[in-house]
C-alpha cells in the first residue's frame, strides 16, 4: 500500500489542483486532467524516481495499473 500512497502523492504534487480529490485503484488519469504529455512526463518521473524502465507496449490508464506495473518491475 506505500507504493500506492506515494504514487497518489506524486500525482497530487504534479497537479497541485488534486489536492482534495479521492484517487483509487480505478482512477484513470484521464479522469484526473491528465493528456497525454502530462502523462508521459509523469510516466518518465516515475521511471526516473524508481530506477526502472515501464513496457513501451503496455498501456497504463489507471492508478492501479500503474501500481501493479511497477510492483511487477521492482521485487
């Protein structure tokens, strides 16, 4: 569950306009305000905060898809 916490933290300090707002597993990003540049620069900030490289095949599009991604990626 810290891993989830951090990400919606991450997600929150991106767009500070969050800061209320309930994120859950099936929250997309979409539905956060998130286009597609917004969600490439947070997809590479994530990369770059957990040392690791997401699928370039895999379409992430909700918190929990993300979270499992990288829970996949950093036994």
């Amino acid at each position: 569950m810290q891993l989830q916490e951090e990400l919606i933290a991450k997600l929150k300090e991106y767009k500070p306009s969050l800061k209320d707002t309930a994120i859950t597993n099936d929250t997309t990003f979409d539905s956060l305000g998130f286009d597609s540049l917004d969600s490439m620069e947070l997809l590479m900030a994530i990369e770059h905060q957990y040392n690791i490289t997401l699928p370039e095949d895999q379409q992430i599009f909700t918190l929990g898809e993300l979270t499992k991604t990288i829970q996949g990626l950093v036994k």
